[in-house]
C-alpha cells in the first residue's frame, strides 16, 4: 500500500467517532498512542499504521487531524430513531410491528450481524435469515447462547449445531466457559448493512413477534451500528466459539 492510500484505507477502519476523538486528543497535544485508546485493541496498529504513513516526510499531525476531520464530516449522518412494538389486541398506536423486522433482513444487500439468545422455529426470522445467508453477497453473522438451545420435549429450541446447519453458509458463534462458568448471551440484536441497528427486548419466535410485549428500537446510524457489531468481533475469540 502507497501512502496515497492511507488516507481512503483509514476512512474504511474508523467511523465518525472515533475519528472526531482521534483529531480531538491530538489537536489537544495528546500522544498518538493516547490518542488511540478511543479505538478497539484489536484495531490500534493498523490505525497506527495508516496515521504514521500519512505524515511519513513532514512528522507533523496537523496533517493527520485534518485526514481525521474529513473522516468525521463523511460519517457525519443524522440519526433516526424509530420505536419498535409488539402488543397483542393490535393496541399500538405508534411505530412499526415487530414483525416487520423480516423486511429489513429481507432488504439487506450485505451484511446482517445478528445476537439473541435462542431461536424458535415458529419465528418467522428463522426462514428470513435462512433466505439471506444463501443470498450472493450477504454475509450473515449470529451469536447465541449455548444453554439457551439445550432443551427437551414438543418445544425443545433447536441447538446451536441445528442452528448453524439450518443457517449455512452463515457463521454461527455459540458462548463458551469464561472464567470456569459458560458466558450467557442475552444481548438481543439486528444490525443491518453496517448501518441499521434494531435492540430489541424480544426473543425470536412467534410469541414474541405477535402476542407478548415487546419493545425495541431501529437506529439508522452507521457510526453505532458499525461500533457494536466491532465489539462483538473484538471478544468472539474468547466469549464464543464458532460452529464448523
């Protein structure tokens, strides 16, 4: 890689926040190193890197701040929130349904990046993500707990090794034992084409799509989503092991 290319291959790796933190501590004096721990572990020497390269002949940072800023603006989108409801009775009066969430797995054209804590065959998730993972050109990513699919009887949850058969090609990471104990995975959320993001309190299956209460709330911000989706990558290794 050229040092012409930095500046394009860093507005890749950051997104507006962490760019805007960057330019602030170095425009504040701060170390390049210090200036870096507002960025994942996992990514500090590649960003290292690439800032190095773009001041390689003069040393100074004000070029670098300025790459920085660029970055911020580019990233730089207005967020939307929208409410997320199911009710029974058809008693919600503002916002979409949660199951209009199939639309958005539907629509991606991607990446989906997915974490719950179980599946039910009756969600109608379990046959959009299906659909999507053999699409060309959408990379589907889920997290889930182990326990949480051991199970037995007429409503036994299919197990993670089901999961991941019925989901293939998709990657499925199921937790594993931290600390002498398995990790439980209760974060509930969809994060579309690196920029929706829905969290949501419900769990995939039909009751929770169509008869309890349930509330969630889709985000359209690339900064976040992106920024979540990292934080999961960044503790995969350890919390989760990927089913083969």
């Amino acid at each position: 890689m050229s040092d012409t290319d930095a500046p394009r291959q860093l507005g890749r790796l950051l997104t507006g926040t962490e760019a805007k933190d960057i330019a602030d501590r170095l425009a504040d004096g701060d170390t390049l190193t210090t200036a870096l721990k507002v960025v994942a572990v996992g990514q500090r020497a590649e960003v290292r890197r690439l800032l190095e390269a773009i001041v390689r002949d003069t040393g100074a940072t004000y070029q670098q701040v300025l790459v920085l800023r660029a970055i911020e603006g580019a990233r730089a989108l207005p967020t939307t929130l929208s409410p997320l409801w199911t009710m029974p009775g058809h008693l919600v009066q503002s916002g979409p349904l949660t199951t209009s969430v199939t639309r958005l797995v539907d629509s991606a054209r991607h990446a989906i990046t997915c974490s719950t804590f179980n599946f039910q065959r009756s969600s109608a998730l379990w046959t959009s993500l299906r659909t999507a993972a053999q699409r060309d050109g959408v990379a589907v990513r889920v997290y889930m707990d182990t326990r949480a699919a051991e199970g037995n009887g007429k409503y036994a949850p299919p197990s993670t090794t089901e999961v991941a058969a019925h989901l293939a090609p998709a990657e499925v990471w199921r937790t594993k034992e931290f600390d002498g104990r398995y990790v439980r995975n209760h974060a509930k959320f969809l994060a579309i084409d690196h920029h929706l993001l829905l969290v949501t309190s419900a769990n995939f299956s039909w009751s929770a799509e169509n008869n309890n209460v349930e509330f969630g709330v889709l985000i359209d911000n690339p900064n976040l989503t992106e920024a979540v989706e990292r934080e999961l990558r960044e503790a995969q290794e350890v919390l989760y092991e990927q089913i083969s």
